[in-house]
C-alpha cells in the first residue's frame, strides 16, 4: 500500500539539513517551521517542503518602537486597595507592578483619564480631592474617610511584550534587549506594521506560509514587582486599551467607557464574571478594529503570493475566532497548541479558514527530552485525548514544534510520531470530508455561548485550575463523544432555544459567568428553560447551575433539577427525601467510587418526585428528575475520567430520551469508544487506554461482538 | 460535715409516695414536680418540697376553644410553587399540609388577606386575577404567564397544638382530643385565659410554682399530610399571626405589613435570615403585646401567693429572654432543658429573674431506662458538658423530669445523680455570687445580638444540623471558657464598639444572620471595625466572615484578615502565599488532624503578610493576620473538641495580646480546664474526660504544679 503523505508540519533548524530531510521523510511531513529561538537556514528553506515563517507584527521592532514611545501599547491597570487611616491617604498605585513592564502614563492628563475610587462607598473620589506626586509614583487623597479603602485606577504604558518578556526571564536572556509592544491604532505604528510588512514580505521569498503571532494585542498578562506572573487571563482585553481606542468607542458606541468598566474592581472582566453590558460593546468594537486592521495584514500576504497564518494565542485579542468578525480578517489558516480533546477542538471547530493546524506536545525542549527521561509518554497520552476529538473534527494537519535536532536522538520517540503521522492521515482520508454519527445534539449554556465556544473555564490556556477541573471534565469528555456540541448564551435562549438542540447543559460555579448569575431572575429566561424541558427537552446541571438567590430559591431551575441547594435559608424545612437509588440507567456502568471533584455541599431533593443517584455525607451529589414531558440530570462536579464520561453519555441518551439508542456504536468497555461514520458506512472502534481490552461492541444496527484491541489502538470496520 | 440540701427538681408521680420521700432524701431535692402525662397526688403535694404544676395558658381547654373556634391561632403559610403550563393555573395551596392541624381560614375576606404572588418576576397578581374553590380548597388564577412559578399565601387556622400533637403521634393516643390553640389577641380568649387561671390557682392551693409551659404563641411546627414534621423553626413567630395582630401593628407603628412578610419566600423569616426592618418591628410589636399579657397572669400568680416560672420553650414566642420587654413580665424564674454547655448558658445567662433552672438529661423515658442500657453514661457527659458552663454561670437550680418511678429501678443512676447533686450545691456554695475569672472579654457579632444570647445557629432546639455544628462547636467551646462573652449586632457596632471588648468574634455561613449579609456593604460598619482592630482589637474569623460580594472582594474584611475567598471572579490573580507555619502560639497544643467541620472552599491569602496555620488542598484552613495594632485569627469550621477548644483559646489570647495571660489558671492537657474566683480565693481544676489524666497545672501566678485527676473529677484549689 502506497504511504500517503503530507499534513504534518516539523520544526527545523540551522546546521540539521540532512537529519531534516530524514525527519521529513520519516514523517512524511510536508512543512517546514521555524521556533522560538530558532531560524531555517536557505538550504532547509529549499527543501520540497512548505516553509512556514513566524512574524511579529506589533513587537521585535524595537529601533521604531524606541522611537515612538508614545505609541507604545497601554494598559488600564488597579492600584492595591488601600485603607486610609486618618483624613489622608497615600496609594503608591505602582505597588506590585514590574517597573521594567509597567510605567504609569503621565502624557495623557491623570485627572482626565485616571479615576480613584473610595471602594467602601463605591463612590468616585472627586479629582480635586487627590494629587499625584509623579517623582514617588504616589497618589494623595485628601478629605478621605478613615477606614476606608481607596484605589487608584491608572493608564500605564506597557514597555515590554509579556510572551518575550516571560521566554527572556525564564531562559535568563540576561541583557538581551526588552521587546517594546508597539500599539496599531496610533498613525505611526499602523503606517509602520504594514509599511514593514510588505518589505519583510519582499526579503522572504522562500516563505510560504507567514505564521502570525499575532497580530495586535496580547491577552492580559502582567507580573509583579519579582518579575512573576501576577494576573493573567487568556481571553484579557486589559492590553488593548488606550485613549484613541476610548475615543473611538464614544464616536462609535454613542456612550464612554470609565476606566472601571476595564479594571472591573480588579477583577478585569475575567472570563468567569458574568460580562457587563460595556464589557461586551467594547469586546466587540474591539474585535471589528482588530479585524479590519489584520485584513489589511493579511491582504498583503496573499498578495505578496503567500498563504496566511494565525497562531491562537499571544497577541490573537480582538480576533475570537468564534465572533462574529474573524471571517473578515481572511486568514488561511490557523494554527493552536493541542494539549487535549478541548484544545483540539477549540481549533478544528474554527470556521472561515481553508485549514486548521494543531500543534502537538511535547514541545521539543530540554525540559522533557533530556536523557533518561521517556517523551513518547507524554506524546502518547497527548494523541490518545487528541484522537478522540480529531474523530469527532479533525484539525487537517498536525506539527510539533521546538528543536527538532532534540526529538531526533530519541528514536523511538520519532518512531511513534511516525505511527502517528500515518495514523492521522488515515483518519483524515477517512473522515475529512463526512459528518461524524451523534446520539444527541447537545448545547452548552453560558454567557459567552458560541463566542467562547470550546472555550469555558479556561484561566490561562492549558493549565490546571481548582475552581475549573470539575467543570473542564465535561467538557473534555464531550471533545470526543458522538454528540453535536454547540455553544449558547441567553440571549439565544431568549430568542427562542433552536429547535434541533435535544440537550443543554448548564454547569459552573455560581454566580459566574459559566452559570449565569443574574440571567437566572430573568423571566424570559426561566421560562423558556423551563418550556423546553417541559416539552420534552434535555437539561443537564453540573456545579450550581441556574444558581441565583431571588425568590425562595437558590436553583432558579430548582423545580426542573429536582434538587437545590441548601445555604441556610430553608433549614428550618424537613428534608426527607434521601432515598438513594441502586440502579438507574445512567450510572449502569459505573462501579467503585464516584469522583465528584470539588463538592457543591448540601444540595437536597425538593420533592419525592426527585430520584436521587448518589447520596453520601447528608447530601447528594447525583440526581435526575422528570418534569412534563422532559427530563433533568443533575451532578456536583464531573472531573476527566473514563467513569465520567460514561455518565454523561448516558445521562445525554437519557435525559434526550435516547436509552434505547446507547447501544448502537457503543462498547461496553469504559476505555472503549465508537466513532462511526454512516455516510461512508465505516466505524471505528478505538481503544483510549494503554492497556489491552476485551470489549464487547455493539454496531449501528445494536448487533453485538467481541474484539481484544491493542493498547491505544483504533481500529476500522466497515459496514458494507 | 453536714450536707447541704435544695437547689434539686424531681419529678414525680401518682403511687410512689415512699419512694419520692427516699429519693428526695437521697438527692437532697427539695422540689417536685408534674410532668408530660404525670399528675401529682395530694399526698406528695403535702411533701416538705416546693411543688411545681404545669400550667397551659393557650390549650388544654378544648371546652372552652370548640365553643369559640372563631379564636383559634392563626398562621401565615405559603402553599408550594407552582410553575404555570398556559395562562391558567390552578394551586391546591393545602398541598404538603396536615389538614389536622391546618385549615383555610374563609372567615377573613381571602381578597385583602392572602397573597398571590408571580414568584418568577416577584410581582402580586392582581386579586382580580384569582378566584378561590373553598371546597376543594385551591386558588385559579387567571392571565397567568406560561412558565411562571405561583404561590399562595392563606391565611389559615391552627387546629391542633403542635407540642401536643408531637405527643399525641409519637405516643399513638388515638382517638383522644385533640388540643385547639385559641388566641390571646382575641377578646373571648384574653378574658378567658385570665378568668380560669384564677379559677385554677384557687382550685390549687398546694402548688408552690406555677411552671407555665408556656405563654400564648407555640413557635413555628408545621406537619406535613403524613403527620410528621414539616417546619421547624424555634424561633418562629410564624403561629402568632392573626388580623387583629395585623390590624393592631399597623395602628402602633404606622404601616400595614404584608402576607409576604411573614412568610418571607418560604423562609418564614428563620433565624438564619438576615432579618428584614418589617420583621424586627414584628418581633418587637409581638414581644410587647406578649410580656403585657403575660405580666398580668403572673401578677394573677403572685396575687395568689405563688410563684411564677416560664419554660423556655414551646408557647414562649413573644418572651425571648435577653429582648428588652422580657423583665416586664415580672417572672420569678426560668426553667429551660440543658443539653450541653451552650442550653446551660442560655438559661443561665438571663437577667432580670430570681433564679434559672436546668432541666438535665436524660429524660426518665422508657428510651433510655430500659432493661440492659446505662443512662449513667447520658447523664455524665451531660453533666461533664454543662458543668463547664456552670463553672462560668450557674443555674440557680437543677431538675429532672419524666417518671420518677423508672429512675428509681436504677441504683447506680440514682448514687451518680446524687453525686451530682452533691458537686452542684458545691459549686454554687462557692461561686453563686461571685465572678470568674476571665482572660479576656468577647463579643460575639451576628444580625441579633444580646436578643439571641447563646442562641445562634439554632434550628430545632437541641438537634445537629450540617450547616450548624461547625459553627455550634465555637459556641460550645465558649460556653465553659474562662471569657467573658456577649451578644452584639451591627447597630452595637454603628454606635461604637463599647471600649471593653477585647476580641470579636465574627463566624457563620455567608449571607445569613450569622455572618450579617449586607450589613458588610455598610461602610459605618465595616470602618468601626477596622478602627477597632487597627487601634488593637482583636478579631476572629470563623466560616465566611464579612462575606457579602461587593467592590471587587468577598470577605469585606479581608484586609484584616488576611485572606478572601475564591469564588471564580479572581483566578486570573495569581495567588502565592501558601507557605504553611510549623509553629504558632495557637497551634501549640495542637497534635494530631486538625478538624474544620464543613469545608469552606478556597479560602487565599490576600498577601504575604498573611500568616497561614493550615493549608492542604490547595487552600487554607486557619491564618493569622496583624492589622495595625491589632491582630485576626481565621478558620474555616470549629466543630466541638477539646482541642478546637484550645485553638479558640489561643486565638483569643493571641489576637488580644494576652499570649503571656495564658499560662494562668491553665492546664496543659487538652481535657482539663481550670476555673478561677479571685474573690473567694479558690479554683477549680476540672477533668473535663471520662478518663485519668495527668495534667500541668498553672496557678494564678503562672506557677505550675502537676495534678492527677479522677474521670471527670473537680477538684477545689485555694489560693489563700
């Protein structure tokens, strides 16, 4: 059998051209990258390979960006929160910031453009109570109340790019020139990023593929005074504001924005914060400035006659490449870290691009191939998550990135890559071009609905956080389970649930915007939730969902879930409904211990009617209620594992009405999945595990049969 | 030596003559007493013992309530919420009722005396709207929203006394009457209620003590259709509603309250709400309408010659002990069951009687005193846990009740409660008039203050609740410990924290009565409280204190205390501090797993001056914060042990810089505590265990001497 080729991109490097050619080879890869730290040489450049160059736009231009210091990036950034003791008040507003960072704006007048905030009132200090001694990076407030506390919100400059400014830290660049972060709303840095452009454009002809990181605006990341990360959001719009932005907000929003609709009492509308009316106008006029200006970006490369490329992440705020306006910029492609089934998808799901390309870890570097140490294992459980996701919706193409001189003297590392180049290609001629079979079509309630789609619960991009694992399992094991996910917010609901969603889920913490907050006292809102239930709809809660003290009730959707949580108020009502169910059709697979992950403590049946799951610590933590012709799972948390994600499967099939299609594509085996596809009548059977499994599978039609599959393996059936 | 006699209750019985003199005799006692379903005989009442005689004002006089059931008491009860399906819903608000006790009340025009409420947009529906089907006892409104949830609130009559009707269904009395409650408010029963108690107290010239159990009102019992508790509430005020209550408010304070006042959502505003101005007006209205009452039965009582006691407990709505109308009632004294340290205390604790009585357990029920068990075993950690407390406060007396007769079948009970008798007069002999010794003095701040002295997280009287113990445990720690307690509220704190505080205490679940909710966002409040902490107060932190969202922060104290609570908003802030101490002055006694009851998640330092005691999980449990002058101790739960008791005390001398005051009247093991008179010159050591213990003891001037004590031993150390 001929050894189909391409879709894999490689890292490469200087003095490595032989090895490169070998690599490619090995791979069958088809492009060619540079990295962090590394630049292709001409010779590699020549190779039958697409060359795939990284550019900056709006830094490593330090020459223009010296000289243009009033064009530099800006933030609007918070002063610790200070109590006053007397009538007096100093805030050394800069406390906790990084001076090489961060430096207070002192061109734009303060009185005009900072605001200092009594945050015991809530009040705005008026200006003429405060000064600003500009030598001590000190604000004094007058006619203060004792014991109250005040902040003072400040323009500062940003002087270096966090992403370069966090490599030169930890790689210990030492004095190695800081990357000042230029800002493409000011006339010069505009002028200048396409002026540079087209002579960069010029001067690289063996570039194929200019690989954007990014365009404008850095999500936010700021360290402190030691040089540590001390905020960071990945969806941050802190670092794209500026006074010409403010201005051109009021032109165009009719209305302007206070500095406190950007720092937001500190919490700088982080994604969890149920988004403010002003927060979202300016994400969006955002978003149409970033776009329209990266088109013009974007043009130039396709004129030049090279494809473009955008790196999701680093400078990518403003183009969401889930809003509305990201089609506009016109990229090619774009290209995002894979560290799971959600990232995966984060980035095959994008729509308006010719491809997608997911970067694979690991990453190349010492810290994981150094001697002794076994990277197929971590290379291994990366493509296990990542394959379930890539058979619900593939990435078209895989690289890795790093030195690629490192990977190469761990041969059997470059083996499994290898497994897994031909094993990707397989799945892509397969599948690339046909609609995966799903049980159900499931929606996801949030604020952020489609904007944020495969997004939920993300602090800093691939890390792991207390308040989010419970949540993020869900959304893992939906990555890769034969359901149609989309992404809601309420004004969807508002307009009517689409008649085709057959499940929502709504699961987060209270009170964020994951869960809802204040959506929940909208009537609009619980009544629609509750018609489509009513009706016959499918609606699984996961944390606190609908939670939103008003009325009586915690749950707003307490009377759907069947459940509620108790936080004082109703103690003084007998609860007499603890009955745990031992079997029910959603936990049939489920043996030993459950994992619930961080506890939502003291949820309580609100009605007989109510069939309780799990029960334990005075509490439940599993349940299900019918309500009309509908149905409603509700669960504490639900953490990555096989367990779990057999439970929402079948708490999908059942709430959706569904049990009696679970055995169709379906094995019995907890680390055993079918992903099938009917329109070319073949299915795969796919091991997620890394050890041998003897599963009993049932195909489309519900017939069964026994297969012993390899660790890891996937293996295709056809149906004809 | 000669024994001292008296200060002893014993109930007794028809048929047991001898053996009540030989009990008497044994015990010292120099009182008897009736019980629940015992009848003193003329013999007994001719005893050389005062004599107690139950006495019920509002029931046991069904003669006189059938012929006036236009009199009977009333409540405000909410029916369930009832979602609309179309523009017409019916809401059969009986639902969930025990028609036994509950009736519609159709006397009163249900138009202006009952509420429906659109609980989706917390609007009334216009009466208009709603018609009423008195046969089958259901509410029609019409022009309803689809998918809206109803209630009804009815007004309805209260046919059965709950306490009796507890009795009643636990004793399976079939077929006997059942006890109508008839209404102090109305004229028939008012006049009533006086007439035949004077008819009775003539008709009772034995009795000694009118034992009144109690007054008018039952706090708030509701069974549900099977009979079995529906909603408790100890102090609710719910059953004390009528329209001349209604109408007699309204005239005194200048507004009408509505329906929804009283039953608040369905919370029936419970104690661990924060309570509405409507509600406090109601409470204050209702306490003096029942102490007017009230004062002219007891002054019928003394005009007769006897005296006059109150149960705390059953009808005493309207009396609450620490209100400030309490004393007008003119009461020689309080009886009240003691469970444990904290009951001890909130009887002992009132002011403005003659004396307090302790009705201890066990009970003589046939549910202890059977064949095979010990109840010595009840009755001694009884006694271990309410002695500490009156070490600290006496009861004037002790008591007893039930069946004398089946206590008397079990020798060794009757030797250790006569033991106990003996060791009680001993200690008051000592120390009935005289003060302890206290380390330092505490307030305990909450929404009620001095009113609810001892009485916070209470639900039902005397049962563990899971939103409670952790909370309870502080309580009870405190009960025994050589502090000065007091109650106070937020307007206390509005007024100035009074100058002899040493430390408050802060502890509760966020949003409710306990922690104070929205008193938080009040910047009198939380200024007074820097101010007292910053000049060097001291304050403790239990649960969510100062919780209440607003202004970028959780905990509204967090700069004094040191550390917030994650709730998702600030992820994005990333959170260094979380270097655990080895050695602290709090933890010093501290081996061994530390206990925090109920988890409050994702409590952080706010910075690196916070010092943490406890961090696992990747949160913390205890910290220690110096703010100003003054310090703060935080932890998470303080369910009852010895050795969270110890933790309290350290906190307490460690935030009020007593560290160098703790090593006085102190013992090192964590069962022995130490009670000192300066005024008489002596101490107590007391073996707070069931076991022998070899204790370091220090005396007043810090000098040690070791002991070894007896299971639960006391022993009497003078100083002179």
């Amino acid at each position: 059998m001929t050894k189909i080729l391409g879709r894999i991109t490689l890292p490469s490097e200087d003095n490595f051209y032989e090895e490169t050619k070998e690599c490619m080879a090995r791979l069958g890869a088809d492009a060619i990258r540079d990295s962090d730290g590394t630049k292709l040489p001409d010779n590699i450049k020549d190779l039958d390979a697409k060359i795939y160059t990284t550019y900056f736009v709006a830094r490593e231009h330090n020459e223009f960006a010296k000289a243009n210091l009033d064009e530099v990036q800006q933030f609007y950034l918070l002063s610790e929160y200070t109590t006053a003791l007397k009538d007096y008040v100093e805030i050394p507003f800069m406390k906790g910031y990084f001076k090489e960072q961060i430096q207070p704006d002192y061109r734009h007048d303060p009185k005009k453009w900072w605001e200092v905030i009594n945050r015991t009132t809530d009040e705005i200090v008026d200006p003429k109570d405060w000064e600003l001694n500009q030598e001590k990076d000190v604000v004094i407030i007058r006619n203060a109340k004792a014991y109250h506390q005040y902040t003072v919100t400040f323009l500062a400059d940003a002087l270096w790019d966090p992403t370069s400014m966090y490599n030169h830290i930890t790689n210990d660049w030492g004095d190695r020139e800081h990357q000042i972060p230029f800002n493409a709303i000011k006339p010069n840095s505009s002028e200048f990023m396409e002026d540079e452009l087209k002579r960069w454009l010029k001067d690289n002809p063996k570039t194929d593929i200019v690989r954007f990181t990014t365009f404008f605006y850095h999500f936010t990341l700021v360290f402190n005074e030691e040089g540590k990360e001390k905020y960071v959001d990945w969806f941050g719009y802190s670092a794209s504001v500026s006074p010409e932005i403010l201005d051109a907000f009021e032109k165009e929003k009719g209305y302007r924005l206070r500095p406190e609709d950007i720092v937001d009492q500190g919490y700088y509308n982080s994604t969890y914060r149920v988004p403010s009316k002003e927060y979202l106008d300016y994400i969006d006029f955002l978003q149409i400035f970033v776009t329209q200006k990266a088109k013009r970006l974007v043009d130039l490369v396709h004129e030049s006659g090279k494809e473009a490329v955008m790196f999701l992440g680093d400078n990518w705020i403003g183009t969401e490449p889930y809003g509305k306006h990201f089609k506009d910029i016109g990229l090619d492609g774009v290209v995002g870290s894979v560290g799971d089934g959600v990232t995966l998808r984060l980035i095959s799901d994008i729509e308006g691009v010719d491809f997608t390309e997911g970067r694979f870890l690991p990453y190349f570097f010492p810290d994981t191939f150094y001697e002794g140490n076994d990277p197929t294992i971590e290379s291994r459980q990366n493509w296990i998550t990542a394959r379930r996701a890539i058979l619900r919706k593939p990435v078209n193409r895989i690289g890795y990135g790093g030195y690629l001189s490192l990977a190469y003297k761990f041969s059997n590392f470059m083996d499994f890559i290898s497994d897994v180049a031909d094993e990707f290609r397989t799945i892509l001629e397969k599948i690339e071009n046909t609609k995966p079979y799903a049980s159900a079509k499931v929606a996801i309630l949030n604020c952020w609905g489609k904007l944020r789609s495969w997004q939920p619960y993300i602090v800093a991009h691939g890390k792991w956080y207390k308040l989010s694992y419970s949540y993020m399992g869900m959304m893992e094991a939906l990555s890769g389970m034969d359901m149609d996910v989309s992404f809601i917010n309420f004004d969807d609901v508002k307009n009517g649930i689409p008649k085709d969603i057959d499940v929502i889920i709504n699961a987060g913490d209270a009170y964020t915007a994951f869960s809802g907050g204040k959506y929940f006292a909208d009537p609009e809102i619980v009544s629609e939730l509750r018609r489509f239930v009513y009706e016959g709809g499918g609606l699984i809660g996961i944390g606190e969902p609908s939670a939103y003290q008003y009325n009586g009730h915690y749950f707003q959707l307490h009377d759907v879930f069947g459940v509620d949580r108790e936080i004082g108020f109703s103690q003084s009502t007998n609860k007499y409904h603890n009955t745990e169910l031992t079997k029910h059709f959603i936990i049939e697979d489920y043996h030993g211990m459950y994992s619930f992950g961080e506890n939502i403590g003291n949820i309580y049946a609100i009605s007989e009617n109510t069939q309780i799951l799990e029960y334990s610590d005075h509490e439940i933590h599993m349940a299900v209620n019918e309500y009309g012709e509908g149905r409603a799972f509700y669960m504490t948390g639900l953490p990555y594992s096989t367990a779990n994600t057999r439970v929402l499967k079948r708490a999908i099939h059942w709430v959706a009405h569904k049990e009696e299609e679970l055995h169709k594509y379906f094995a019995d085996d907890l680390n055993v999945e079918v992903a099938a596809y009917p329109e070319i009548k073949e299915y795969a059977i796919v091991n997620n595990s890394d050890i041998e499994v003897e599963a009993k599978v049932f195909d489309g039609k519900g017939e069964e049969f026994t297969v012993i599959l390899e660790p890891a393996e996937i293996r295709w059936i056809s149906e004809e």
